[in-house]
C-alpha cells in the first residue's frame, strides 16, 4: 500500500484514525448497554458491559499495530 500512496506516515496514520472510528463506535454502544437499567436476567444492572469496551480500545489498537508490522 505504501507504493501506490508513497508514505507509510499516511497510511500509518489513516489505520489510527480508522482505530479510533472503531473503538469509538464500540465506546459509544457499549455505554447505551451500560446505561441500562436492572432487569430479571441482569439484577445488579449492565454495568460490566464497561469493562469489555475497555478491553476492546486496546485490542483494537494492538491489531491494527500487527496488521502493519506484518505488511
């Protein structure tokens, strides 16, 4: 890819932007979830959907960083 564009600076920094697209979208829907009240199969509430959007900014991050080392 960084034939056709002539800039790795670019294109490295086009995958953190879409990374950051990403992890915000799941920020965002897992904060709608969260704000959930209790129901009958959740008692204590959707609280912990927070916990795995936390695991998820930085999965996202770390497989964007080996999708580029590898190419």
């Amino acid at each position: 890819m960084e034939i056709i564009i002539g800039s790795v600076a670019i294109v490295a920094d086009a995958l953190h932007a879409m990374s950051d697209v990403l992890t915000s979208i799941g920020v965002y829907v897992a904060g709608e979830i969260a704000s959930k009240l209790a129901d009958k199969e959740h008692p204590y509430g959707h609280g912990r959907i927070a916990v795995l959007a936390e695991l998820f900014i930085p999965m996202a991050l770390l497989l964007v960083s080996i999708f580029k080392c590898m190419k």
